[in-house]
C-alpha cells in the first residue's frame, strides 16, 4: 500500500477519496461522519475506540465539585465551553451557586474564546483565554499573568497532557471531569482495527476526540502492538483529526496529523477530500 501523500496538490472531482479505506473511530455523530466519507468516495470501516459517560450519571462528579469547593483553589482553569455548561447545568440548588460563588471569586484562566464565552455566560467576571487554545499555552498564559501559590482547579474536557500541567510544579490539582470517557464496551473492533492499521489495511484514521487516540494506544498497548501502531501512523497510514486539540495527542506521540483550521467535521472531509486523494497517491 503506498502512503497517502498529505501534500498532494487539490482534486476537485466530485468523490476525491474514491478507492481509499477510512477508519472512523469516533462514538458520537459517527454516522454523519460515514455518510460524509463515503458520498466522498471512501470505503469506511468503524470501530469507536471510546464511549462517554453521560453527565447525569456520573457520580464522581459531584465527588470532584464538593472536594473543589472545599479546596477552593484561588486559580481555576477552564478548557471548554460545552465542559463548563454541562457541568453546571447538571448541578442542582444549593451546588450550582456554591460553585458560582466560588468562581466569581476566583482567577479564572481560559483555554480558549468557546469557553470565555460560556464564562461570561453564566455571569462570572470575563476571564483571558490564551491565543493558542491549547492546554499548555493556557497553563503559560496563567504562569504569565501571575497566579496564586496553592492549589489550583480544573475542569478537564477531554483531553489535557501531563506536560501541560508540568510547570505548575508540585501544586495540587483539583478537577472536575463533566466529560469522562471509557474504553468502549465492546473492544473487538478496536482490536481489529489495530491490526488494521499495522497490517497497512486502512490509508487514513480519522479522530473526533482526543481522549479516541488515548483509547486507541492504550488499546494496542494491551495488545503489545503500541509501537507497531505509531510506526504505521508515521508512514504509511494517516491519522486525521478534526481540529489543533484532538490532533494534540496525536503530536505529542511526534506523529504529524492533517487536521483543517477551522475544527468542523465538514472541514476535516473536504480536507481529506483535496490532500488525500488517490491521484496524488
């Protein structure tokens, strides 16, 4: 199988993936997804490697809110706009403005412009998002701004590397997951789809959600095959991600995703649609 080449020049013929076998690993809208590929003239093949647990019955959640109010670190991160909102529409009176209080009261750091905007929303003082949107020029942002010694607070969504929080050194991290993700309960697929991938039986891999390439290594780590895995994303099969956040594992395992600018599903198959078609193979 030769390489699909990301730097192909643009096809603009109406089914620019025809002959080219996609894996779609996301859970959530994947059949929007498929239909978008294959009216693109890819084969797909799905296998989600991750499920979301649904907000109203994660318990841990409230477990995470009560220890953050006990704490109440006097810095508080926020990665996403749809995390902040789906983590205070599940709490019910008095939590909800226990919570509110706290953070009205509090340095609040953002990720990016999506969640300063759910911030502002819910009434609490604008806060600065970094320009980047990334979770480590969120943390230097806060770094350079100046932020209280102690503890800090998080509400994580998804996906935040451990060197991103790195240069917070050994302060204490208090988070609130209101996006929390399992391995999918039925892994069968996603070891098929490993031994896809190596055995160079799919051109591209496409990713929704970051914690769907942590789920997928941790799979084929299982499996022993890891290594064999990013070896074959280094080369012949390429990973696609939706957008600079989900592609973020992805590069932190030095691999080099195609993902569009702007992060939209639309986006990422008309992308796919001009770098990978097999004309440029």
């Amino acid at each position: 199988m030769s390489h699909p080449n990301p730097t192909s020049p643009i096809d603009s013929h109406e089914r620019p993936l025809e002959g080219l076998r996609v894996a779609v690993t996301a859970a959530r809208r994947a059949n929007d997804q498929i239909v978008a590929l294959e009216r693109a003239g890819a084969s797909t093949v799905h296998a989600p490697t991750m499920r979301i647990v649904p907000v109203e019955d994660d318990t841990a959640l409230i477990d995470e809110t009560r220890a953050l109010l006990e704490a109440a670190p006097p810095t508080f991160f926020v990665t996403t706009g749809q995390g902040i909102n789906s983590w205070l529409q599940i709490l019910e009176e008095p939590l909800k403005q226990q919570v509110l209080d706290y953070l009205s009261s509090t340095q609040i750091i953002c990720r990016g412009a999506k969640g300063r905007g759910a911030v502002r929303k819910w009434g609490l003082p604008d806060a600065p998002s970094s320009e980047k949107e990334t979770s480590t020029s969120m943390v230097e942002l806060a770094l350079e701004l100046g932020i209280a010694e102690g503890p800090v607070g998080l509400q994580r969504h998804g996906y935040v590397p451990e060197k991103a929080l790195a240069p917070l050194g050994d302060r204490e991290v208090y988070v609130v997951a209101p996006y929390r993700w399992e391995l999918a309960e039925d892994v069968t697929p996603v070891h098929n789809l490993v031994k896809s991938i190596i055995a160079r039986e799919v051109d591209a891999v496409t990713f929704t959600a970051a914690p769907a390439v942590v789920a997928l290594c941790e799979v084929a780590a299982e499996m022993g095959a890891r290594e064999e895995l990013l070896e074959a994303f280094g080369s012949d099969v390429l990973p696609v991600a939706v957008g600079h956040v989900t592609a973020e594992p992805l590069e932190d395992e030095g691999l080099v995703p195609l993902y569009p600018e702007r992060e939209r599903l639309g986006a990422m198959v008309k992308l796919m649609g001009e770098k990978l078609s097999p004309r440029g193979r």
